[in-house]
C-alpha cells in the first residue's frame, strides 16, 4: 500500500478530523431536503471550504453516488508546468477522514493504453483533486477514485480518457475547476456569467483566464456534445460573496449534467 499524503489540510480546509466534520456538516445541512438524482458528469470548485465550499456541496448533494464503480476526477496543473494528462502511482490518497482507495486496474489501463502517463510530481501538492476527497468521504462515497492532473491538452485527448473509462466501469465523471481570477466583483460577475453561457452551450474553446481547469473542461464538453445531456447550473457567486473582499474576487460555480 502506498500513500499520497494530505498536502493543503489546514490550509485548504481543517486538519483536525473533527474540525473538519463539523464544517462539512454545518455546509452539507444547507442542501439536506434537495432531492439526489443519477448523474453523469459534474463540475465543482476547488478553493478554500470557506471560499467555495457551498458551491460544491451544494452539487454533490444533489448526485446519486449509487451504483457507481468508480469517479473519474479531473484537475489542472497548479504546481508545475504540464502537459497532458497525469495519474498517480499510489494506492490512496489520504485526508484527515480516512485513505481514499484508487482503482489501480482503471489506472495502469490508462497508462497502457497511452491516454495518460504516470506523474507522482504532479499530485504530490496539487490541491485541486485533494479538496474534493472530504466531501465524498462525508458522504460515504465508497467506490475508487481515478484521479487525473490535467495539463495542456486538447479536448479530445481528455474525450478519449473519459470515453474509455466509460467504456470500462460505470464512472461519474468530475471535473474540478474555478472560473475567473483576481477580477473587481462586477468584472468577474460579467466573465463568469459569459463562461456560464459558454458551459450550457458546450463550447469547447474555454481559456485559462475564464476557467483553471479549462482543458479538462473543454473536453468533458467535447464529449458530451452531440449528446441528449443537458447542463444545469447549480451555484454560481465569487469569493466577494462569501469571505474575501470585492477587489479581487475569484469566480466559482457548480454544474450538473444529468443522466
């Protein structure tokens, strides 16, 4: 068994295990009454719980984890330069609730097959895929993560991998991004709400300025395009919103595209 440990407890969120549930708690009974459906792909934010915790509990509450075998978790590169697309060696990830299993046999036929390589440097202090773990967790999620650093890459290199997992087991596909950096809050309310537009439409052209996790969210689009599946936007504020000033405000928003 081998492990990649926590790097962004107690900065990204609480360190301390019960600090840590009570903040997930005191979120998640915001979204208690909201009915849960089968879904096939969502996109979350990835900030500071504080910052944008609601926008993502918000969409998790609302997903049916049942009958799952596995998530298919994408994030950018924020650490190093990247291109392509990264998966880990280890067998868990770990957060302060516990280890979260990997599906090794999904992740050594992604590296055999060439849509993904091997890239433990990439992981090692990326916080957009760790944030996310503690939510599954709360909700006792128990079905293994594939989780994927995604670099420079063209929305068909990130089509191809969603398309083979699918192909593979039954996977909710998430992509972890936020939208605009370090705009004034009316500034980012106007890009974000055009990026909004630019989702639903499933445009696949999205920039790094409007959204940090752009390719692999050009590429969940790809994918879905020409499909029957609609998006819904489930939250949408900047850090203006919740506990930063409106200066320089960071855009987040949720998304569902259901079964």
């Amino acid at each position: 068994m081998s492990i990649r440990r926590a790097a962004v407890a107690d900065l990204f969120y609480p360190g301390d295990p019960g600090e840590l549930g009570g903040q997930l708690n005191s979120i998640f009974s915001l979204f208690n009454s909201l009915p849960k459906q089968k879904s096939v792909a969502a996109i979350v934010p990835h900030a500071g719980y504080i910052y944008s915790g609601e926008a993502a509990a918000q969409a998790y509450a609302q997903i049916d984890f049942s009958e799952l075998d596995c998530i298919l978790l994408f994030g950018p590169a924020h650490r190093l330069p990247l291109k392509g697309l990264a998966l880990p060696s280890v067998t868990e990830f770990e957060t302060p609730l516990g280890n979260y299993p990997l599906d090794k046999q999904l992740i050594e036929q992604l590296v055999n097959t060439g849509l993904a390589v091997i890239n433990d440097s990439a992981h090692q202090q990326e916080h957009s895929l760790e944030v996310q773990l503690p939510f599954l967790q709360y909700l006792g999620v128990d079905v293994p993560l594939v989780p994927i650093v995604v670099g420079w890459s063209t929305p068909d290199e990130v089509s191809k991998c969603i398309e083979f997992v699918l192909s593979k087991a039954k996977a909710l596909v998430l992509v972890s991004s936020d939208l605009s950096h370090f705009h004034s809050y009316d500034e980012a309310q106007a890009i974000d709400q055009n990026t909004t537009y630019r989702i639903l439409d499933m445009e696949t052209d999205i920039q790094p300025e409007e959204a940090c996790g752009c390719y692999a969210l050009n590429g969940l689009l790809s994918w879905l395009k020409g499909s029957d599946k609609t998006i819904e936007v489930v939250s949408k504020y900047n850090s203006g919103d919740t506990a930063g000033d409106k200066d320089r405000v960071v855009g987040y928003a949720s998304y569902i595209v259901y079964q």
